[in-house]
C-alpha cells in the first residue's frame, strides 16, 4: 500500500440525503477523473480522503446492490 498527496480541490463533494442535516456519522464522495473520493464529513478540511478507483468503486457499490448469501 502507498501513501500519496492526491488534490481535491474543486471537486463537488455530496452525501446522502438519508444522512442528517446535524452532521453526524456520515461520509462524503467526489468522483475525479481517474478515482473517486470519500471522506469523513465532520472533518472536511485537512481530513484525511480515501481515494479509490473507478473501476474499484463500481464493483464496490454493484456489491452492495447484491444481496448477503449465507
């Protein structure tokens, strides 16, 4: 695994609308040209952002989508 400095500046962060408007437990995404990013929404300046492929997001919400087997 590496760690890299990856810039987010201008891109258009959103959350849910099931989240809450008091800010609480939720996480927030941006879609990059390359990736797509998510960070913790109570800490957006200087917060750490995950940054994960487009390839790799979509398999990850198509899994979601499926149902739990076992």
């Amino acid at each position: 695994m590496s760690v890299e400095q990856a810039s987010v500046d201008g891109l258009r962060w959103f959350k849910s609308s099931y989240s809450g408007s008091d800010g609480g437990n939720c996480v927030e995404v941006a879609a990059g040209p390359e990736a797509v990013y998510v960070r913790d929404s109570k800490v957006v300046s200087d917060a750490a952002v995950l940054r994960v492929g487009r390839g790799d997001w979509a398999a990850f919400i198509g899994g979601l989508a499926r149902p739990l087997v076992g």
